[in-house]
C-alpha cells in the first residue's frame, strides 16, 4: 500500500520496548517516554515494520551497564526510591547524590527498568551490526548523550550511546559518532576524550549562560595533554537560533565529509535527537524533518555499519514525524515514502496537519529569527578542516 518493500542487499534492524514507553518523568516535565509510542505507530501505519528486523529489546544487565558506569551509581541507582520532593525545594536540594531527584532527572517508579530498557536496545542494536546480522540499527528508544560515569545530568540516567559505542570497539577499529540534538552531546565527548579510536561530533546550540549544557564550544577539541592520543578527537559545532535546513546540510554535509575521508571510520554512530527540529518545545532551530532526514540519509551513503539512536525531542507530533521519516530512509533504496500521513494511524489529531513534512508556517506561525551568518558558518568548516590534519587514521 505504501510501496515500502523489503530492499535485497541491506538489513536494517529495530529495536525497542513498549514497556519503556509506560514511564513517566512528572506531569509538567518536557520528556515525554510516550513520544515513542506515537513515533512507532507511525511507522508501523506506514508498513515499515514488513521491510525491517523487529526486536523486542531486553533489558540491559547490571554487567552491561558497568563497562560504562560506575557501580556505586548503578548501585544507588537500582534502589533508590521515588520521594516526594516539596516543590519550592525542587531546585536546590544541596546534596542531590549523583545529580539524582532534582527536576531535569527526577526519580519516578521503574527508573531503573526505563534505564536498563533503553540501553538495551542500543545494545542490541549495536551487537547486530557487529554479528553483521544487521546493516543498520535502529533504537530511538536510546541516545540519552548526558549520562556521565556517575552521574545523571539532563534527562539521562543511563549513556546507552556509549554503552553500545563500547561494544561496536570490540569488533571496529575506529567509529565515528555524530550527534544532531539540539543540545551538546558532552557525555558521549567525555567517556571518549582519552582515545583517538572514536571521533566524536556535536552540532549543537551553543549560549555558554543560557543554554544546557552550556559546554562545547568550538575550540573544545579533547584535552591537549603532552600524550593523549584522544586530542583533536572532539569536533564541536556550534551554532545559533534559527539555523536552517539549507544552511544545516551544507554544514553537515561538508564537515562529515572530510571527516569521514580522513578518520575511516568502521562504523557510525547516529544520535538523531528531534529537538533540533523547528517548533520543538525546548529546541532553537529551524529545521524541517526534510533537512534533520537528510543527516542520515547522507550517513547511509557511506554503507558502512550504522546505528540510530533518538534523544531529545519534545514535541511529539515532530518527533513522530522525524523519526518516522529516518525510519524510511534507513530502509529504503530508492522509493521515497507517501508524504502523506496514512489514512488510519492511530492519535491522527495528534499531528495537526495529514502531511509528514508540515511547512515552516505550518510548525511556527511565524518562523524564528536566523542568527547565523554565512560567514560565520565558513568559519567553523575552516576550524574543523584545520582540527583535522592533526587526526590520522
Ligand atoms: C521538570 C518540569 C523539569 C519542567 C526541565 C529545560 C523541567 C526543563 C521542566 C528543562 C524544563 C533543561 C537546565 C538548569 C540545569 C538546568 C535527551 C542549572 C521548560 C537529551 C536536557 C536539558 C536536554 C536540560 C536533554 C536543561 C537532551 N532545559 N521544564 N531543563 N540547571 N536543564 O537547563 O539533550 O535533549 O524546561
Ligand atoms: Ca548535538
Ligand atoms: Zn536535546
């Protein structure tokens, strides 16, 4: 019905877990774990699911989770109990262990289980691409890119990414991971700052004062240390309100591409956070899901092992939209996807407009002000380009 056909040559993978989904971070708090249930319906009204391995993602174990994290915040993490926090303090609880219980990382029931879910699908998706069962992986239930080693920090218990990134190093020599959320992905950065065998890249909104988390500026590139094979190895892209999709792919486009040609990776990994997407709750961009799709649609070019994962995203409607989008791309050769939504998916009013790609106008009323100059744009593509002769495959 919507032309989509499973593809010869390619398998691509999905992971997830409805029982993710149930979870909830408080009424009035931007992430939403529902987005998910409204993205899958998407794609499965599109008939995507027939062109795409489904897997019901388990639970990551406590092993799993400790090549990455520490166990005396997983330990504190697996019990600590949700407590009602008086709302004045919410703010400044003084001794917040492990950043835990305040408002961005509440404690709610089945934290624990909301954690190790998404980190599980992250890693099942990353063993497939490394049993090359699989060409592409999705799970939009991971890219949670804030997670420190001990420490929750905007939104993230658990860093999945790095988790799965861990497992894809035991089979590629070097893995590129990009990121396309709004915000800056300073976990995934740091976990990596020490090794020259991941090249991490961050397009992000960058306002050092008023915008989280406020690191990742252009000339953070990995600490420069006499000998840390990891320097140079952190690219950062920072930008402004209101950049494009024509300025974003341009950008985009041009940066992986040299650094794709100089650093070989074995395999990509994708963070696709929709909060980078024009109209998103808590985002400053202007991009459509044409101009965020087109980051992995380019990625696949390559044909080298990737892996998606979400992120940020609170807007649902859009986040749907996008992730549905990518979906189509990952599965896809050549046939483009219905731009128009299917007659009976389930929450239509949900989305407003019957159309995957709503206009500018459609999203915003009136669109946000662009603050990023060409010129400035050229600029960063000259750091990077520069950053770049210091990295060798
Ligand atoms: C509860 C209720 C929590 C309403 C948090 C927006 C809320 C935010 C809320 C919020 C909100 C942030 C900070 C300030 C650090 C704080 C998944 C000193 C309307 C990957 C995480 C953003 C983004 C954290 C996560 C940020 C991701 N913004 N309403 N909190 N403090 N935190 O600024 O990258 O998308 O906003
Ligand atoms: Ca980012
Ligand atoms: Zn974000």
């Amino acid at each position: 019905e919507s032309g989509i056909t499973r593809p010869k040559g390619y398998n691509v993978s999905f992971h997830c877990n409805p029982d993710m989904e149930k979870h909830h971070f408080g009424m009035t708090h931007p992430m939403k774990p529902w987005r998910l249930t409204l993205s899958k319906s998407l794609i499965y009204s599109y008939g995507m699911s027939f062109a795409m391995d489904n897997y019901v993602s388990r639970a990551a174990t406590y092993e799993e989770l400790a090549t990455f994290h520490s166990t005396d915040y997983l330990d504190f993490l697996g019990t600590v109990l949700p407590e009602p926090v008086p709302r004045d303090l919410e703010n400044q609880n003084p001794d917040l262990k492990f950043n835990l219980g305040g408002s961005d990382c509440p404690l709610f029931d089945g934290l624990y289980d909301y954690c190790s879910m998404s980190a599980g699908g992250a890693l099942d998706g990353a063993r497939k691409l490394c049993s090359k069962q699989s060409d592409i992986a999705i799970a939009w239930g991971g890219g949670l890119h804030h997670a420190k080693k001990a420490e929750a920090s905007g939104f993230c218990y658990i860093n999945d990414i790095v988790v799965a990134i861990l497992q894809l190093l035991r089979y590629y020599p070097r893995v590129l991971y990009i990121d396309i959320d709004v915000h800056h992905g300073d976990g995934v950065e740091e976990a990596f700052f020490s090794t020259d065998r991941v090249m991490t890249v961050s397009f992000h909104k960058y306002d050092p004062n008023n915008f989280f988390p406020g690191t990742g500026a252009l000339d953070d590139n990995g600490p420069k240390s006499e000998h840390n094979p990891g320097a140079h190895h952190a690219v950062n892209v920072p930008l402004n309100d209101g950049i494009t999709d024509e300025q974003y792919e341009w950008l985009f486009n041009s940066i992986i591409g040299r650094i794709v040609e100089k650093f070989r990776p074995g395999a990509i990994a994708l963070q696709c956070g929709a909060d980078s997407l024009a109209g998103d709750r808590l985002g400053r961009f202007n991009l459509q899901v044409q101009g965020h799709g087109a980051c992995v649609e380019f990625c696949k070019k390559y044909n080298l092992p990737l892996i998606l994962f979400g992120g940020g995203g609170y807007t649902p409607r859009n986040v749907a939209r996008a992730w549905a989008y990518e979906t189509s791309i990952a599965i896809s050769c050549d046939d483009k996807i219905s731009p128009t939504l299917p007659q009976h998916v389930p929450w239509r009013d949900q989305f407003r407009q019957d159309t995957l790609f709503p206009t500018l106008e459609q999203i915003l009323g009136e669109p946000r002000v662009n603050r990023n100059s060409q010129k400035r744009l050229q600029d960063i593509l000259q750091h990077v380009t520069e950053q770049l002769r210091f990295v060798q495959a």
